[in-house]
C-alpha cells in the first residue's frame, strides 16, 4: 500500500534524526517520502505519464484542496513550527541575490511559494549546491525538513502509526 511506503521512509528519517544531526540525509529520506505522496497523488504514478515534471506535479499539489486545507491548519498551529520554519525560509531568501527567488519574501503565507522554496533546497542539494558546512545552508534544510515532515504527517493516513515531527 502507497501509505507504507510513505510511512517507512518517514520512519527511516526519523532514525536518520535520532542518531546523528545530519539534517541533510533526513531532508533526502524525507523527501523520497513527499515525492512518493504526490507522484502518485498528482502526477506520473495516477496517470502512468511520465511527461510530468515535478514541479508541475508539486503545482497540481499546491493547486490541490487538501494541500491548502493542511497549509491553513499549519498556519494556524498552536506550536508554530511551521511558521518558525517558514520564517527561517524567508529569511535566508531575503539575505541572497537570487533573482531566481521563491517569491517567499513577497509572502510568507503563499502556499505555493512555500514549495517552491522547498523544491529548490531539494535541488539545491540533490544537485550538489548546499555544503553540510554551510549554516545558512544547514539552516534551510533543517526548516525544509520541517515542512516537508508536517506536511506529511497531515497529508498521509498513518493509521494510528503516526510519527513524531
């Protein structure tokens, strides 16, 4: 079932988070998970096309009413992880000269903006652009995680076998 093999890559990240503070190797596990979630929710794995590009998968999910029901609900979060995170994002986007911007730092609260910044530090890092040395850089994975772990947590029925964030 798609859930359990959501599940278990949350579930490996989260030991990734337990034994060590690498925050980039629990990004990438994490995002095995939130990839698998809306490949087969929003793209190639419902439609059996691979013509689709992720971020026109990721637009299908930010266009979608159960993402910007969570975004709300996230928003609203007693805890405020999530705007912590979001916050941290918009920070670190304001302090580089990209003119390739997320459009976070226009706003904050853009369910859409939110994954695109999440998309590029996925890039970023896939693509060898983030260093594990780099506190901006490891600043923006941690928060990346964050949101990507929450969002998750909220899209996926765990049945009873939720995790922590």
């Amino acid at each position: 079932m798609l859930e359990d093999t959501i599940h278990e890559w949350v579930q490996l990240s989260e030991q990734v988070r337990t034994r060590s503070a690498d925050p980039f190797a629990r990004f990438a596990l994490l995002w095995i998970a939130f990839n698998t979630y809306y490949a087969f929710r929003h793209g190639r794995g419902r439609r059996r096309n691979d013509e689709n590009t992720d971020w026109q998968e990721l637009q299908e999910l930010a266009d979608s009413h159960e993402f910007t029901q969570v975004h709300a609900t996230l928003l609203k979060a007693r805890d405020g992880r999530y705007l912590d995170a979001v916050d941290t994002l918009v920070r670190a986007e304001r302090a580089t000269d990209n003119v390739l911007r997320s459009g976070l730092h226009r706003d904050a609260t853009d369910p859409v903006a939110i994954l695109k910044a999440v998309y590029r530090i996925r890039c970023n890092l896939f693509h060898g652009l983030k260093s594990p040395s780099d506190v901006l850089d490891r600043n923006v994975v941690e928060a990346a995680n964050t949101i990507v772990a929450l969002f998750l947590r909220e899209l996926v029925p765990f049945r009873a076998r939720r995790t922590a964030v």
